[in-house]
C-alpha cells in the first residue's frame, strides 16, 4: 500500500519541496510590488527623514533590478530585516508578535471546529428544512459580515453588554511574568499565574470569537457537504439498523468520516483568519503581526518600509505552510491516500 | 432575453424558455432562502441601476451637501433617524441615507466586475491548464507553469496586497482593485482546472473526438459547457465576497477616501469609527453596516442556494422534486450558454446522461 513510515518521510519531503518554489515565487512577487511598482517611492517611505536618507534610499532605486532584488533576498535570508524609521529592528518586533497572531487564529479555528462542525451535523440531518435552513442563514450572515463590522460590533456594542474587555492580552499590562512564549495564555500557565489566566482567556474571547464566526461558514458547509455524500451509504445505514441512538450514528459513524474533508478545508482557511487577523487585531489592540502590518504599512502615520516587506512575506509564508500542513493531514487521515 | 434571439427556430426558443422558466421555479420552490436571496439581488441591481441613471428618483442630497444650517451648534448636525432623514445625519449634516445609496452602485460594480474578469481570465488558464496537461508536450509544460505561478499568487491575502499596493502606489480604487484581482483570478484557475480533469476522460468526450470533431472544439462546446454550472456558483458568491474584500481594504485606508464626493461604505464606517463616538451617534455606521452585509448576504444565499441545485449529489439529498442541471434564468451569461446549444451540444448531453 505504500503507508509506512518510510514512505511518509518521502511524502513530506515531497511536499516541503514543492514548498520552496511558491516561496520563492512569493519573495519575488513582493519585491515587484514594493520595488518595481512604485511610483516615487522614497518621500512615501520616508516622509520626515533627512535629505540624506532619501538620497541614499534613491540611489538604492537606481541600481540594476537585479542587484537591488539580490540585495533585498540575501538581508530576508540571514533574518536582517531592516530597522523601522523609528529606529526599531523588525525582525525581533516580528518574531515576538506571531506567537501572539498564532495564538489568535488557534483560539479561532477551536472555536470554527466545535462550533461549526456540529451546525455542519445538524444541517445535513434537517437537509432542506427548517433546521437546515436556520444553519445556513446563520453561516452565510458570518460570510457576509466583513471583518470590520463584525469587530467594530462586538467591541464597541457587544462588549459593554457582556462585559468582557476589548483591548490587548491582560487588563494589566505588562504581566509580572516572564513571556516566554509570546501566547498570553499559555505564558499565564507557564507562570502559575491562575488569575491572570482567566484574564487571559477573557481577553482572547472576543477577537477570537468574531474571527471565528465569520470563518466558520467553511467548516459547516463542508461537513454539511460530506455528511449528506455520507449519510446515504450502506454502513451507515447498518449502524441505525443495529439500533445505536441517533446520536452515536451521525456523531461517531458519519461524522468520523465526513471529517476528513472538513479538516483539509479548515487548513485552507488559514490565508482567511490571517487576513482577518490585520482588522480583527487593530481593532482589538492584539499585539500580532496583523496590528503590526497596519502600522507598518502607513497606518499609524510613519511608514515602515522594511517592515511592510517583512509582514507580507511572513504572511504569506505562513499561508503556504498551512496549506502545506491541510496537505499533509489529509494524506495521514485519508487511507486511500498513497504515501510514496 | 438577447441569447434567445439568436436561436434559428422559433419553436425550440419557447420551449427552452418555459423548461427554463419552469426550472426557476422550481428552484425557488425548493429552498425559500435561495428565493430571498433572489429577491435582494434584484432590489440591489434595480436600486444601483436607478441611482446611476436617474439618481434624483431616490436620492435626496448629493454624496457631501450639508442638510443642516450653518448657524447650528454642531451637535444639532447630528440628526438621528427621522423622516427627512431614514438614516439619520452625520457630524458634517450629510443624508447618510443618500450616502449608502450612493454607494452602492460602486460597491456592486466593483464586486461584479472583478469576479467577472477573474471568471474569464481564470477560467480560461484553468481550461488551457487542464485540458492540455499532458506530461513531456508543449501543453503540459504551460500547465505546470500556470498552475505554479497560481500557486504564488494564491498564498497572497488580499487584504496584505492591498496594504503593499497602498504603500507603493498610494490609495484609491485602483489600488483596491489591483489588489483584489491579483488575489482573485487563481482560485478560478484551481476550480476550472480541477473540473476540467473530471470532466474530459467522459464518454462523451471520448465519443466526439472519435467523430472527427476539433480539439478547440470539444473544449469550447462540450467540455466548457460542463464546467459552467460551478463556475457560475462561485461567480455569485464572489460578488459578495469581493464586495466585502473591497469595502474591507477601504476601511484599512488603502481604497476610496471618505468624506469625499463618492462614499464608500468601507471608507464611512472607517471615519466615523475613528472620528465620532460611535456608541452614541450608532446610526452613523448602522445604514453603512447592514447596507453591506445585506448585500453581501443577497448574493450568497442566491449563490449557495444555485450550488445546492446545480450539485447533482447534495441535490438529489435534498429534494426528490428538483430534477433539473439546468440554472435558472436570472443568470444571463448562463442561459446564453445552455440556449445556445446545437444539436451537436445536445447529442453530448444525452451521451452525458447515459453514461
């Protein structure tokens, strides 16, 4: 069958391979825009430096295509990724701000899997009635919220009413701990800080709460899809005719099966929740890549031109690792799926 | 109906016009909110169509015109909802009310423009991509290259583009655009590609080369033709998605600049969330809000509800009365396609069916 562990590295490596290329690709396309695209791009970059800065940024500009993408793809290899205007190195900002961002889009997609598969469940079981209908009305509104309005709603309106905050990681900023991962609730657990846990998880509600919601229309449609495919089959029909509970059917025999699919889209949504995260974070102070993006691309009035080149690459690269881990899931769960 | 006028016998033209009336309805019989959906579509596309030709109809007040008086303490500006003003006025005495009609016609070009080109341009790599993809010719080696290049430019969030663009070329529409078509034109490649694969090993594919009919042919007539029902799915609910992308990248501050003389509903929600205390003066981003998600939503419950029936599978799960592959019509570029078919076409839908 070609299912042994052997056979996994080669499928991996496959995979990872494969990888390179479109990060390349990546690289490239980001050096276009921010390079090769631009209009007069040394005031916009650094309108209150120093007139010998900008004389130093336009000659960079005039140097050779070539010479001007090897210099700008050597420094993002050896992780020297420039400073900002303000003086500040980007790539430690960065490399503390995506656990933060990770933390946001797992907390997320948690709640996209227990929330939204089970609607996807109930869906297929009430497939065109009412029950089904309800789901869909429900999933579409999230499809249909732009991320904006979906924050700017629940912090501004939402919030007061349930009483939750909707600014940053803690009340109290910073925490009397060390952060070691960057994860606000985990660097509580770390600690032993048990209040600051709660206070972690309050704060972690909110964002991710929106972020799921309007994300979550992927998942239920899926599951909704595959467990009507499911539904029909012969075993599934001997379960019900042994006389186990309906329940136990449709959560424990269809489901398991239905869920495959589901997984790999979930891994697909990844590019999704990260672009939601840049207005998601914004709005909710979360010190993620997603704020920093924003400032970094003009948004808090100082522009950060290496930055911006860091967030776009960072982003991408952790779209393409998604996809690449929904990949590779898939053929782990998939029994069909050949590993060589 | 054009497409109709074209077809050679009058007598095919009325029934192909009741089957496909007869389909639409049930259609819509099948699943109330695909008929919702409908519905909303057609007040968005009625509405923009009024305010780009006669706005006066509806319209009261220009996109910046002060409806209050000059002499006013400012606060007074700030009228909530009345029946002068259904939505209410903002810090600087303008109609929200015209503001968010105003919009919409932009909001909605923009959201069909940009699916639309991305169905043709993507549609047609994905054709080529997938329907010469034979390893070792020349075909193959233009499949591998579109289908890499749309690997790149798949891992790019649109929303990050758009942030990059507005760094390099500053804010405006076109940025907006840019952003949004680069991002958008891959996933038609994907979805086209993919359905081409499934489609062109088919009998029926095999059975018209066997007949000496062209290459360009077969893919143009039969293959194309099959691979119109998903496409014109994710085309509607691109709309809604690409109008939300759109608005999403003005509020970030990278598209149309608001107050200026054409809203936005992005770019409104951006300045008063930022400029006015929204928790008291709600009405401010309330109309721009529920304009756009009702819009959005219009078009994704036509969408989703069209996907349910144009899917064979989930189709026959969910009602035993629907029978038809056929769309319905308020899909113009759909019923040209399906009234367009020769007798050639139809002989490879039978050979379809019998498979």
């Amino acid at each position: 069958m070609g299912r042994n562990l052997e056979d996994l590295i080669i499928f991996i490596g496959k995979r990872f391979l494969q990888l390179l290329p479109v990060l390349l690709g990546v690289i490239v396309l980001t050096f276009l825009v921010t390079h090769v695209a631009a209009v007069d791009p040394c005031p916009r970059w650094y309108p209150k430096a120093s007139h010998n800065v900008l004389l130093a940024c336009e000659a960079q500009f005039k140097l050779p295509l070539w010479t001007q993408f090897w210099d700008y793809f050597s420094q993002l290899l050896v992780g020297n990724w420039g400073t900002s205007q303000l003086g500040t190195p980007v790539f430690p900002v960065i490399a503390a701000a995506v656990p933060a961002t990770l933390e946001l889009v797992i907390a997320s997609m948690f709640l996209m899997i227990v929330i939204g598969i089970p609607l996807g469940v109930i869906a297929a079981q009430y497939a065109g009635r009412w029950g089904d209908h309800l789901v869909r009305v429900l999933y579409l509104s999230g499809w249909s919220v732009p991320t904006y309005v979906g924050a700017v709603v629940a912090a501004v309106y939402l919030a007061p009413a349930v009483g939750l905050p909707t600014s940053g990681e803690y009340s109290v900023y910073p925490p009397p701990f060390p952060q070691v991962t960057h994860m606000s609730i985990l660097d509580a657990i770390i600690a032993g800080n048990f209040p600051y846990t709660i206070d972690a998880i309050n704060h972690l509600i909110l964002p991710a709460g929106v972020l799921a919601f309007i994300n979550m229309g992927i998942a239920t449609r899926m599951t909704r899809a595959t467990m009507l495919e499911v539904l029909p089959l012969d075993y599934v029909k001997a379960a019900r005719m042994k006389g186990l509970s309906n329940f136990i059917v449709l959560y424990k025999h269809a489901l398991r099966n239905a869920l495959i699919a589901t997984v790999t889209v979930l891994g697909l949504t990844a590019g999704g929740l990260l672009a939601g995260t840049v207005v998601i974070e914004e709005v909710f102070s979360w010190p993620g890549i997603g704020a920093y993006a924003f400032e970094a691309l003009g948004g808090a009035g100082v522009p950060n031109f290496d930055g911006a080149i860091a967030v776009v690459v960072v982003f991408s690269i952790g779209v393409v690792v998604a996809n690449l881990l929904s990949d590779i899931l898939y053929g782990i769960l998939d029994p069909r799926v050949e590993w060589r | 109906m054009d497409a109709y006028a074209s077809l050679p016998a009058p007598r095919r033209l009325a029934s192909t016009a009741g089957r496909t009336l007869i389909n639409f309805y049930k259609v819509m019989r099948a699943n109330p909110l695909s008929f919702a959906g409908f519905v909303l579509v057609s007040i968005t596309l009625i509405l923009s169509a009024i305010v780009v030709i006669h706005p006066a109809l509806i319209v009261p007040y220009s996109a910046t015109q002060n409806t209050g008086v000059y002499n006013e303490p400012p606060t007074i500006l700030r009228w909530p909802p009345s029946f002068a003003h259904p939505f209410g006025t903002d810090e600087g005495g303008r109609d929200i009310y015209s503001d968010v009609l105003l919009a919409l016609p932009l909001d909605l070009g923009i959201g069909i423009g940009i699916a639309g080109i991305s169905v043709f341009l993507g549609g047609f790599l994905g054709l080529v991509a997938g329907y010469w993809d034979k390893p070792g010719t020349l075909g193959g080696a233009t499949s591998t290259v579109i289908m890499r290049v749309t690997d790149v430019f798949l891992a790019f969030p649109s929303l990050l583009l758009a942030l990059a663009l507005l760094a390099s070329i500053g804010r405006g529409v076109a940025t907006a655009f840019l952003a949004i078509f680069i991002t958008w034109w891959p996933f038609y490649v994907r979805l086209v590609r993919g359905e081409v694969l499934a489609v062109k090993h088919l009998p029926y594919v095999t059975a018209a080369r066997a007949a000496g009919v062209k290459e360009t042919r077969i893919l143009t007539r039969h293959v194309l033709r099959n691979v119109f029902d998903p496409i014109i799915v994710y085309f509607t609910l691109d709309i809604g998605t690409v109008l939300v992308t759109f608005s999403t990248i003005s509020y970030i501050g990278a598209g149309i600049l608001w107050p200026g003389p054409s809203p936005e509903w992005g770019s409104m929600m951006s300045y008063y969330q930022g400029a006015e205390p929204i928790f008291i003066y709600w009405w401010f981003i309330a109309a721009p809000a529920v304009a756009i998600f009702m819009t959005a939503l219009a078009y994704s419950l036509l969408g989703d509800g069209l996907r349910d029936v144009l899917d064979p599978r989930t189709r026959r799960a969910l009602t035993q009365s629907v029978t038809t592959s056929e769309p319905p019509p308020e899909e113009p570029a759909l019923a040209k396609a399906t009234t367009e078919t020769s007798a050639e076409a139809e002989a490879a839908e039978e050979s379809e069916m019998r498979s």
